[in-house]
C-alpha cells in the first residue's frame, strides 16, 4: 500500500499534466453533484409548493361548503317562517270569509234579511212578486 502510494506520488511528480486533468475532472464532478443538488432542492421546494397549493385549495374548497351549508341553513328557516307566515294568512283569510263572521259585520252596519215581499221570483215568461 505504501509503495503504491508512493508511485503515485512519483508518477504525478513526473507527469504534471494528469494531475491538472485529475483536478479538471474533480471539479467537473463536483459542478455535477452541485447541479444534482440544485435540482434536487428545487424538485423538493415545488414539491413543497404544489402542497401547499393543494392544502389552500383543499381549504378554500372547504370554505365554500361551509358557506353554502350556512346559507342553506338561513334558508330553510326562512322558508319556515314564510310556511308559518302562510298559515297564520290562511287561518285569517279563514275567518273573515266565515258566513257567520260576515254576517255579523252586515248587522252591525245596519243590513238584515230581505222580507218575504222583496222576493222576486222569475219564471220564463211571467213575473211574480213574492207573498
């Protein structure tokens, strides 16, 4: 081992251009490793962008549920209270068309049943007046 290292030694001693294409060569190997690194670190930091793109779109999609969900919800209670509204309309509409509702108001305004005598019966041909 220590003769081959010493006729290395030797061997660069006597052949100075090998070793300066040695030393091209070690540096071109470490542009290359380098240049695998950068990629490599750029690779993974869009790695790390493309996730964080995905979380942010994953939370803005939820997001949107949420408010849908939340409008849906104001939604249905305003659609039970117009229920409720509609029903307490018919339920009025109800009682003032009632016939004894109707009739009370005429009274108190003063109208009452016509008389046997304010009946007019109609019959093809002839006209009689009631009893």
């Amino acid at each position: 081992m220590l003769i081959a290292k010493k006729a290395a030694g030797i061997y660069e001693q006597k052949f100075p251009c090998y070793d300066r294409q040695r030393q091209r060569k070690l540096i071109q190997e470490r542009k290359e490793k380098n240049a695998r690194a950068a990629i490599l670190k750029t690779a993974a930091l869009g790695a790390v962008f493309l996730i964080a793109l995905t979380a942010l779109s994953l939370i803005n999609h939820f997001m949107a549920i949420v408010r849908v969900n939340y409008e849906i919800g104001r939604a249905t209670r305003e659609l039970q209270a117009l229920q409720e509204r509609q029903r307490h309309l018919k339920l009025e509409i109800a009682s003032l068309l009632s016939p004894d509702r109707l009739e009370k108001a005429g009274r108190e305004i003063g109208l009452q049943y016509p008389d046997q005598s304010q009946f007019l019966i109609l019959t093809a041909g002839t006209l009689e007046v009631g009893n």
